[in-house]
C-alpha cells in the first residue's frame, strides 16, 4: 500500500511518559466508572425500593432500570460536546471536565433525599443526576483511548488503548466491593436506609486522585503536532459524518454486543440471582466481583494479543462466542449452585475481555486521527444508546413476560450477529509507519489490495 504521510518534528515521547499516560487512562477511567458502577449496582437492589416504591417488586426494578438508562441515553450529548472539544482543544483538558462532572454528580446522588422524604422530586432530581453522569461517560471513554495510545507505539495500540478498556472492569470491581463490604458490615434495614449511600459520597474522595494525576499529564503528541501544524478540524462532527460513514457505522455496531452482554453478567444477573435463583445479594455480588477480577488481566492481554493476530478476526470469532455461551450459562444456573454461578459469570466476562481488549484500538483506527476523538466518541455513544440502555429493561421484561431464559439467549445471539456485521464492515490497522498524524484521511491509492478510501472505509 502506498500511502503520502505527513511526519511532525515532534520527538517521540519517552518511556515514563508512555507509562504515565497508561496509568492515568487507566485510573481516570476507573474512577468515573466505578461512579457508573455504584449506580447500575444501585439500580438493581435498591433503587426500585428507595426512589420508586411500588406495591409490585418487577415493576420498582423495571423503573429503576429505566433510570440507568438514561445515563446511556445521555452519552451521545457527552460525545457530541466533549468529542469535538477534544479534537479542537487537546484530549487533557477534556478529560478533566468529565471526571469532574461525573464526580459531582455521583457525590450528589448520595446525598438525595429518598422518595419517602421529598416525593416525586427525589426521582426527578436523580434522573437528571444520572443524565449528567451519562454526559460525563459519553465524553470520557474517546479520551482516555486516545490519551493512551497516541503516546504508544501504533504497533502496539490493541495493548495501550486497552488501558481505557480496563476502567469499566476496574471500576465495577471496587464498586461491587465497596457495597459487598457494606453489605456484610451493615444489616438490611441500615444498607437501605443509608450504607448505599457511602458508596456515592467516596466518589469525592476518589475524584480528588483523579484530577491530581491528569492535572500531571502532558497533552499528547498527537494533538501537539496538528495544534503546531495548525490541522485541528473545524467541524469534526459534520466531517465524520461526511468523511467517514462506513468507519462510523463499523464502530457502532461493533460495540452492541458486548455492552449487552456486558450489562446481561455484570447488572442484570445481580437481579436474575437474586429473584429467579433464590440467591442472595452478597453470593451474586461475589460472582460478579470474581469475574471483573479476572478481567483486569484479560482485559490488555486480548489487546496485547490482537497486536499479533488479526484484531477483526479475534473480535469476531469472540463475538461468536458471546451468542453460544447463554444457552450453556442458564441452565448450568437453574439449580442454583453458587460456584456454578460464578464460573458462569467468569467465563461469560472472559469472553468480553476477548472483545473489549481490542475494541478501543479497533474503533480508533477506523478514524483518521484529526478526527479520532469526534469519531470514536461518537461510535461508543450511540451504541450505547442501542446496546447497553436498554439491555437490562429488555432482559427484565422479556424475563416476566416469558418466564424463561430463550428469549433472552435469542436477544444475545442476534446482538452478535449485529457485532460481526460491524466487524466485518471495518478495517485493519495501519503499521507503525503508514500512520498519519496531521491532515485529512490520505488520497486514493490503489484499493484492490483492500486499502482505505478517502472515506475511512476499507474496501473489499
């Protein structure tokens, strides 16, 4: 492939600084999701009781629920807004804002009143609370992929980026802990009445670290070499949608399946436990915890590993395997044996990792890098909107409806089917020395060999 690259005077940058990138994508993300993990955890044991009391237990879930997806709903805002700034403005100062802006919103969750105290207002101030930590989210993820793997070595982008990719895992980890341990230290009556809300006001202790690490961080070359060559974009949102369609409707489908069949093992399966296995709330805590652990490793290594392998093909064969593994999950569950539980979680979060290690560095590279924060913001919103919103209300409903796990495999299986389509409609990375930093996408070149088109898609 012959491609016309426009190299910068930059200095590629050292070792530590690489490693401080890492650490701090890593950390930040963390941090803001285990803001979105205390809520999507929340949701599914208490809110239903705390902010929408209703005589009938399904339907106080199924609001409740309805409340985690707003902060789904919420992330094409955060994308729109923080994705354009942080191609117009630097990805650091970017990611400032969104970790203070979902911070603020978790640490004024915990100090809601509760329905039985203020009424109606109590819901209505905590969906906008949560729309407001969906907005922060929705701005985040680009970022902290970005902020990453443009200080590292492109060939090598599946392992950086992943650090982004760790966060949610992370995150959810010290969620779930931190209400395990209140859980086992509080009785029932105290978890409900107040313990939940230690969780939520921790969040200011922790947004405190997050903000001392990134104000510590340097913008990255990437961003400083077209802020110097004055390439930034003037309208990155028309220009992905002009540019790039292909490249964005690759990403976005890419990502429907393992939102789902994250939110199916990570926050719906603490309600399935609980109601359908006769579980309680700490067992399925536990299983949940077990299987984020195991991801905080199996998370980089399935980056690392697409930098050797096809990263398309290894996204995609895993894909596959999110649509079998239900059919094996439930009835290994229905006798409800907790060690069976929690293999089944592992194995079902080890099967994500598959697909979550490469996805940052595959969603990224569908973009031309002027235009990377725009788009792959973008690509993570709106799937989201699509994919992890309304997964746990479909799983809820389809449950009390049919009263019986087929149709919630079925919904699994055609997510998949979904994500390999946008597998197969994306392209391969570039190698380290076909990377263009600076300018518009590069000019047609001979596309039999499968090389991009101006448009950002690849061609077959």
């Amino acid at each position: 492939m012959n491609h016309t690259s426009t190299r910068t005077d930059q200095p590629p940058p050292g070792g530590s600084a690489v490693r401080r990138a890492f650490f701090a994508s890593l950390t930040g993300t963390a941090l803001e999701w285990y803001d979105f993990a205390i809520y999507s955890v929340a949701a599914a044991l208490v809110f239903g009781e705390v902010f929408f009391p209703s005589e009938d237990p399904a339907t106080g879930t199924l609001l409740a629920f309805s409340t985690y997806a707003v902060g789904y709903v919420s992330r094409p805002l955060g994308g729109f807004v923080f994705g354009r700034l942080g191609d117009r403005i630097g990805r650091k100062k970017v990611l400032i804002a969104t970790l203070v802006l979902i911070g603020v919103a978790t640490l004024f969750i915990g100090l809601l009143p509760s329905y039985a105290t203020i009424g109606v207002t109590a819901p209505i101030v905590l969906v906008i609370l949560r729309f407001a930590q969906g907005v922060g989210v929705g701005g985040e993820w680009g970022g902290a992929v970005l902020l990453s793997s443009e200080f590292g070595d492109p060939r090598r982008r599946g392992f950086y980026a992943s650090a982004a990719q760790v966060g949610p895992p992370a995150g959810n980890l010290l969620a779930n802990g931190v209400l395990a341990a209140l859980g086992l230290l509080l009785t029932e009556d105290q978890f409900m009445s107040w313990g939940w809300r230690v969780a939520f006001l921790l969040s200011g202790v922790l947004v405190v670290f997050g903000l001392w690490i990134r104000t510590k961080l340097e913008e990255t070359p990437v961003f400083l070499a077209m802020e110097a060559a004055e390439k930034r974009p003037e309208a990155p949102i028309r220009e992905v949608f002009a540019t790039h369609p292909r490249a964005l409707a690759a990403a976005i489908l890419s990502r429907i399946a393992p939102d789902v069949l994250y939110a199916l093992f990570t926050v719906f399966v603490l309600t399935y436990a609980t109601t359908e296995l006769d579980m309680s709330r700490g067992s399925a805590l536990a299983a949940v915890l077990i299987g984020s652990t195991f991801q905080l490793f199996l998370i980089p290594l399935a980056g690392a590993l697409s930098d050797r392998v096809n990263r398309r093909l290894l996204y995609g064969l895993s894909a596959a395997a999110a649509g079998v593994w239900p059919f094996v999950f439930f009835p290994l569950t229905s006798g409800g044996s907790w060690p069976l539980l929690t293999l089944g979680v592992v194995v079902a979060l080890a099967i994500h990792s598959l697909m979550y290690g490469p996805q940052a560095a595959f969603i990224s590279e569908q973009f031309s890098p002027r235009l990377r924060y725009t788009g792959s913001s973008l690509a993570y919103t709106l799937a989201g909107v699509v994919g992890g919103a309304v997964a746990p209300l479909l799983f809820t409903a389809l449950l009390d409806a049919y009263d019986s796990w087929i149709p919630l495999a079925l919904y699994i299986v055609l997510t998949a089917v979904v994500t390999i389509g946008g597998v197969w409609l994306g392209r391969d990375g570039t190698d380290a020395d076909e990377e263009e930093p600076l300018g518009p996408p590069a000019a047609p070149a001979d596309t039999a060999d499968g090389s991009v088109r101006p448009d950002g898609a690849a061609t077959r």
